[in-house]
C-alpha cells in the first residue's frame, strides 16, 4: 500500500508545513529547497545551547489573544497567523508581522468579536503565490458548524469557500488546510460525518465540497487531528486523536488513496508508543514520518515518534520534564536532519521550551520560556532562510495574552 518510491515520495515541504508561498503547490511532487502544567517533582534538567529569544509581538487583546496556531512565513520573511480570544476586550484575529515594520508593529487583517469560544485559535492559515490566505475557522459559518474563508490582499471581509452544515459533509474544520496545484483545499473535521467521527474533505476553487473519507471512530480511527500530510502520488497522511484499538482508542496513523481508501499505519496503544497524536506530521527524504504525542495519564510525558516506511514505529524521543512536557504541534526539521519543535510546559518555570533534537536523538532545549517572553506554546515553528525559528506562546507576556517570538542561531 505505500508509494514505490519512498525516497522522493512524502512531498519535503512538509520539513516546515507552514512556509508560506510554497504552500499553494503541496501536491506537485516537487522537492522545496527551504527546508499543539502538571506541578510535577522534576530533577536534572538538559542543558540549554546558546541561543538569543526575542520577543517580536505581544498581544494586547484589542490586535488578537491567545495564538494557538502555527505562524506561516512568505519568500520575503513577513510573518502571518491567527489569534483568539474569547470574549470582550479579547478578540479573534488574523495578523501580519511584516519585516518592514519595526518590531511590534503588527498590523490586523482581519478582527472578529469572539462569542464565548476562541475564535481562529487551532487553525493554522495557508498563503498562496497572489498573497490569498485561506483559514479554517472551527465554529464559523451561519450554522456555527465551521466554515472555510478566503482573505485577498486587498480584501477587507473574507470571502466564504464553503459552509458546513454538521451532517455529513463535517463538522467543526479545527485544522489547518493543504492545496494542490488546481487550488483545491483539503483539510479534515473533527466531528460530523456519516458516523459523527469527522472527515477528510476537499473543496474546489469555487466552493463544492466533496467528502473523501468519513472515520467511525473505531479501528479506522476517529476525530483527526493535524493538518494533512500529501505524497507526490495523490495520497494523503494524516492523524487521529481517537479511534484505533476499540478497547483503548488512542488514535491511529492512516494513509488515504485518492480514491478515499484508508490504510491504518499505526494504532496507538497508550504506552511507550504514546497515544492521541496530535501535531501535523512531516516526512524526511526517506518516506519516513515524525510526529508527536502529548502527556497522557498512563503514559508519558510526551513523545516524539518516527514512523518508518515499512510501518515500524519509534520514539525519538520522550520527554521527562525538565526538557519539555506535552509537545502539541508536531515537529520540523532542518536541511540536516536536526527535529524542532515546543512543549506545551516543563522546562526552568513549567512555562513550556523550545527543543531540538539531533540524527542520534539526543535533545536539547534551546529556550525556556519564563513568562514575559511567552507561556505555554501550543503551536509549532516556522524557519526563515536564514535558519531563525519562530513561533507563538498561547499565554504570557506584557498582557498575558500571547506572544509572537524569534528565536536566533
């Protein structure tokens, strides 16, 4: 069931799924160049490397609350994403950092009134090459089941692609969206679907939706997580949260055909293999897939896992505390090999770190967020071409309202 060549196969862009431009063309086959609090007793935190965090933006409430989602960057380093908010003086955002800007000079593209539930806060937005940025927004729409908007540069009210209803064509879009050389979009619903247990969907430039998988929520899986993963042959990889083994259900790794057949890639146990994957998925040149496992109770502190083609998984890496608790976003890597990514908590304050992880898995974190400079990031991270990372925390800062950071070689 896998592709006959595994090595040039899972499309690498996905070593930095949110790089902006290239994102228009995922399914082209190509090779890009540019390479999601416990008060626990922790002891022999890793040493950090020496590296400069800098705090870009922080979020006041009336320019966005809470980032939750994973930043896009463009060819010429301006920085895009979503913010937010739940209620009154918060609010729901979509922002740009541009470089031109002196720092802290964000400026609103879009600004929503929340209505009690954070608005755009786990959807991760997608630019194509005319500047049009696409976002999934999980209760929009006139029946509050999830819409998918289109914002033109000079658009000031975004344009709505399609609606959902919360039957069968989906419910609640909480992901980010891919698109394919034609402009169609494919993302996935947590909920609805003919079994209630969400879907895979594509949408065409001019707004008709078709369902390509409804999940049962038993051994195929249930309540995907994580933006959608493409193969240079149509397919789809991807992620749910539930599902799997029917006794435990702790998620699943599956593969879609473009015809909508499934293949289960991996069922989770609950154990040393993690559960509930819920961060996007990225593959190296080899085929070979990475994610991440939050903490679970009978479990870990977090796991970074390797699926290989074959479909042997295993941990990377798995998180103690002081390193990092509760990664949440999935990882990237760099042109070398070296994984990055956050924890959601655990490192010197329990405010969450920025980590990295070599070729022979030894981490090391890179920074460890105190509060000011950012807390508790839940989305993952981005590289410009110079090899910086960036990011958001869902708390701290001036505010306590989040922060988009820059963190420097």
């Amino acid at each position: 069931m896998h592709s006959r060549n595994p090595a040039t196969d899972l499309i690498t862009s996905s070593l930095n799924v949110a790089s902006g431009d290239e994102l228009s063309g995922m399914l082209q086959g190509l090779l890009f160049t540019i390479v999601i609090l416990l008060g626990l007793s922790w002891a022999g935190a890793c040493p950090a490397a020496a590296q400069t965090e800098s705090v870009l933006h922080s979020f006041n409430g009336n320019d966005g609350a809470y980032p939750f989602s994973r930043l896009t960057i463009d060819s010429q380093g301006n920085l895009y994403g979503t913010s937010g908010g739940t209620l009154p003086p918060t609010f729901g955002t979509i922002f740009e950092l541009s470089r031109s800007n002196p720092i802290g000079n964000l400026l609103v593209l879009l600004r929503r009134t929340p209505t009690g539930i954070c608005d755009f806060c786990v959807d991760n937005l997608l630019r194509d090459a005319q500047g049009n940025l696409y976002v999934s927004d999980a209760i929009g729409g006139p029946f509050g089941n999830g819409a998918v908007y289109k914002l033109t540069p000079a658009g000031l009210m975004p344009i709505v692609l399609y609606s959902f209803t919360g039957d069968a064509d989906g419910k609640y879009p909480n992901n980010g969206l891919i698109s394919d050389e034609q402009g169609n979009l494919y993302g996935t619903t947590g909920m609805g679907g003919a079994f209630g247990q969400g879907v895979v969907f594509k949408i065409t430039p001019a707004g008709v939706e078709t369902v390509l998988c409804s999940f049962t929520g038993g051994a195929d899986g249930g309540e995907p997580w994580g933006r959608l993963l493409p193969d240079s042959q149509g397919n789809l990889y991807g992620a749910t949260y539930v599902g799997g083994d029917l006794e435990l259900s702790f998620g699943v790794l599956f593969k879609l055909s473009p015809s909508g057949v499934e293949t289960v890639l991996h069922s989770f146990t609950g154990g040393s293999d993690g559960g509930h994957p819920n961060g996007d998925l990225i593959a190296d040149t080899d085929g070979n897939l990475y994610g991440t496992t939050p903490a679970i109770p009978r479990s870990t502190h977090g796991t970074v896992f390797k699926l290989t083609q074959q479909g042997a998984l295993s941990e990377v890496h798995t998180f103690l505390g002081p390193d990092g608790f509760s990664p949440r976003s999935g990882v990237i890597m760099d042109a070398v090999g070296n994984l990055y990514g956050t924890t959601y908590s655990g490192g010197s304050s329990n405010d969450g770190v920025v980590y990295k992880i070599n070729a022979n898995g030894t981490e090391t974190v890179l920074h460890s967020f105190s509060g000011n400079d950012g807390s508790l990031p839940v989305g993952g991270l981005v590289f410009d071409t110079a090899g910086n990372l960036y990011g958001t925390t869902a708390y701290g800062g001036t505010s306590n309202n989040g922060v988009v950071f820059k963190l420097t070689p």
